[in-house]
C-alpha cells in the first residue's frame, strides 16, 4: 500500500516539477525568446564562411547582458555565430535529449558532482591550459575535476542557499533578531501573520526546491558534506541518527501552518514574486534567483536568514559551493573557437559583467570587479565568518532533488509519516543510484 503511495506522489510530481535547478521568469522566457530569433541568421562577411557556435546554457539570468557578451563575440570573430539554447527550465533533461540524438553542444553547462560525471567522456580536459586555469579560485577549479584528477569544466559562480527573508517584512513585524531555532521560528511567524504578512512561502509544488532544503537538515556539520553523503551512501549513517534530521518535520509543520492553504500549489515564480514585494516574509531559495527578484521589485530589501537546524545559532547553515560548470565538447568540429568562447564568457571583462551585473554573482575567476546582487553581498558575511558549508545535493545519488522532494510533498500532504520519508530517503541513499 505505501509503494502504491509512493509511486502516486512520484508520478504527481514529476508532472508538476517545473525545474532541478535555477529559476526563470516570464519576463525572462520573453528575453530568451527574443534572444534567440535574433540569433537566427547566420552572420557572415564577404569571401568568408559562417561558422556556427553551438552554445546550451542552463541558465536564464541577465539574458541583457548574455547577448550583448554573445554579440561582441559575433563581433570580434567575423563570420562567426552564437547559437544559444538557454533551458532554465528542465535544463538536465533537454541537455542529455540533445547528447543522445547526437547534437552535442560545443559549449554546455552542467552542475558538477553526480550530474557532472555523466558527460566527462564528451568533455574536453583543461589540466594542461595552465594560463586559463590560473584565472581561477583554486577552490572553484576543484569542482570541475573528475576522479583522476583532470579538469573536465570550469567553474562558472559561486551560489549561495539557504532560506531568503524580507528585511523590511520583519522589521514591520517587530522582528529584531534572526531565529536561530524553531521555536524562535514560530514566534517570528507569529508576529509576521499578525502584520498581515504570510510567514512562509515554500515552493512546495517543485520537488527541487523541497530536496534541497533538506540538505540543511542532513548536513552533519562535524563530519562535512562530503563526508556526511558517504557515510548514507555506504549504510555507515542512518537518517535516523543525524543530529538535526528530525527538525526538518518540525520546519515543514510550520510552512504548512504558516504557508498557503494549498501548499504543493505554490510554484518558485509566485513565492519569489510575494518576497520581493513583501507578500511573504521568508522562502527557501538561493541567490541564484538575484535577477528574477529584481525583475519583480529591484527595491526589494531582502537577505540570507540561514535555516535554523538546531537549537542554537552555530547550527545554522547557508550553504554555498561554486557548482556550475561550463565544458567544451572535446570532438567539437571548431575545438579552438569553442574553448575561446567558454574562456571569454568566464574571465573577459564582458563575461564578468554579465555575472557579476547582470546576474548579479561573485564569479568563479579572480576578479575585483563588484558585484551587484543583494543577496551574494549578504551572503559574504557568512562566507567571511565561516559560517557556510558545502551543497549536498549536487553529490548526491542521481535524482535525488526529485525522488527525495517528492516524499517531502507527501508529508506534507499527510499522505507520508516521518518513519516513512525517512525510510524513503535511506533507501535512496543506499540502493546504489
């Protein structure tokens, strides 16, 4: 009877997951439409060859800036076209449709980790391009390594997650400190519903973001990410004895307390509209979202409030890891203009514009140039204080965002008790994906 439980949560929400990673607007789905016919001709000059470049990003953010980076390189290489795809939205999916039909992308982005290792047999190795690696955070080039020691990827931003709050929601509320455990959780969730604010706005409807934020809750800080996710993939930990795992039920109990009456309706666009505009007082998201909040309301006083996992504020966690990586098809038919291109767009002067303006991210290569995103100064705080951990999700079994969000739908539908997502989640971990 659970299994048939089970697999009807799983069903349901594979048909409402609107996306594993990252977020896109409708404003931005415009600008992406827009980008792209204004890339479908190709350009040439007199007595030259067009070449195509083809480019899939997974991304949707500063698409302003992405084009004008994407056209300045048109520019400057006569004769040269820049075909992008970017796919927000079920990006993993479209990305591994096109690598089994054989369209391979020249330049193609992937979070690194579990996901990652698919594609290092497509993917070009860096480790001899000294002068290009050494634009990078040596911390940052680690993520792009396969087990051997060879980088298959460089290292795109650094990004941030935990859960996101109004400033100006609390303040409004008589809220003067940051809750730092679940009972101070609720009091502040009390005070936000008496100013007419909804307290919390999860996204329950995508299994991503609710897989995500368990991590905050899995993470055994003694041990570390990496550390903790090799313990529950061995069987040597069990869900049930990690320190904070129980409090994770406690949280949802309030999202759904303090949430929407309908919460698996709640979609990532409509919870990051009611934050920026002071709507709701408190997500779960990452600064990867800066563009989509500001698109909403570019005045909106927001910040990292970090998820309050334990009893006291030293257990709270932001996580952060520079995750994304761009790779060049290594059988790219134009390998050269194809590594160029993944160069210019991480370490060029327009590449960092676009992240660290348009995005609005602290970039993986060595810069000083500002960074406008909010929420990526705020999380400099904490990055500062050694306040951070790494992302677990992206070293976790595949799927785990989907598989493992859609039992948290069910718990908080009533249709999964907490023995029973922790079983799911152990078997998940253990049954070798």
């Amino acid at each position: 009877m659970m299994r048939r439980k089970v697999y009807s949560i799983l069903l349901s929400a594979a048909l409402v997951m609107a996306s594993l990673t990252g977020c896109q607007s409708g404003n931005e789905a415009k600008e992406t439409a827009a980008a792209e016919e204004k890339n479908q001709e190709p350009q040439k000059t007199s007595g030259e060859e067009s070449v195509t470049l083809k480019v899939f990003d997974a991304h949707a953010y500063g698409l302003e800036e992405y084009g004008e980076m994407a056209a300045q390189f048109e520019a400057d290489h006569p004769g040269v076209k820049i075909e992008v795809q970017h796919a927000a939205n079920d990006s993993r999916t479209l990305l591994q449709s096109r690598v089994n039909s054989g369209d391979i992308p020249d330049v193609f982005d992937i979070e690194s980790g579990t996901a990652a290792q698919m594609y290092y047999e497509y993917a070009y190795d860096w480790s001899e391009d000294t002068r290009i690696l050494e634009l990078f955070n040596e911390d940052a080039i680690e993520t792009g390594r396969d087990e051997e020691g060879r980088v298959k990827g460089l290292p795109w931003t650094y990004e941030n997650a935990g859960l996101l709050y109004n400033k100006d929601c609390f303040e409004k509320a008589g809220i003067t400190k940051l809750p730092a455990n679940l009972a101070e959780l609720e009091e502040a969730c009390v005070k936000l519903e008496a100013a007419g604010i909804t307290p919390i706005a999860l996204s329950a409807k995508d299994a991503w973001v609710l897989g995500q934020l368990s991590t905050h809750f899995i993470l055994d800080k003694e041990l570390g990410a990496a550390k903790t996710t090799e313990g529950l993939k061995s069987g040597e930990l069990s869900f049930a004895d990690l320190p904070h795992w129980e409090n994770l039920f406690g949280f949802l109990d309030l999202a759904v307390k303090y949430g929407p009456d309908k919460p698996l309706e709640m979609d990532w666009e409509t919870s990051e509209n009611m934050l920026a505009n002071g709507q709701a007082g408190i997500i779960s998201m990452g600064d990867w979202c800066q563009s989509t909040l500001d698109s909403f309301n570019p005045d909106a006083n927001l910040g990292f409030l970090p998820a309050p996992v334990g009893d006291t504020e030293e257990d709270t966690t932001v996580l952060s890891s520079c995750n994304w990586i761009y790779m060049v098809n290594k059988d790219s038919e134009h390998l050269e203009l194809a590594k160029e291109y993944a160069e210019y767009i991480l370490t060029s002067e327009q590449g960092q514009s676009w992240m660290c303006e348009g995005v609005g991210a602290v970039p993986a290569v060595k810069t000083e140039k500002e960074v406008k995103g909010k929420l990526a100064n705020d999380a400099k705080m904490y990055i500062a204080e050694g306040r951070t951990d790494k992302w677990l999700h992206t070293i976790a079994p595949t799927n785990f965002t989907a598989t493992c969000g859609a039992y948290i739908q069910g718990y908080m539908t009533g249709d999964m008790s907490l023995e029973e997502v922790t079983q799911y989640y152990q078997e998940f971990y253990t049954s070798g994906n």
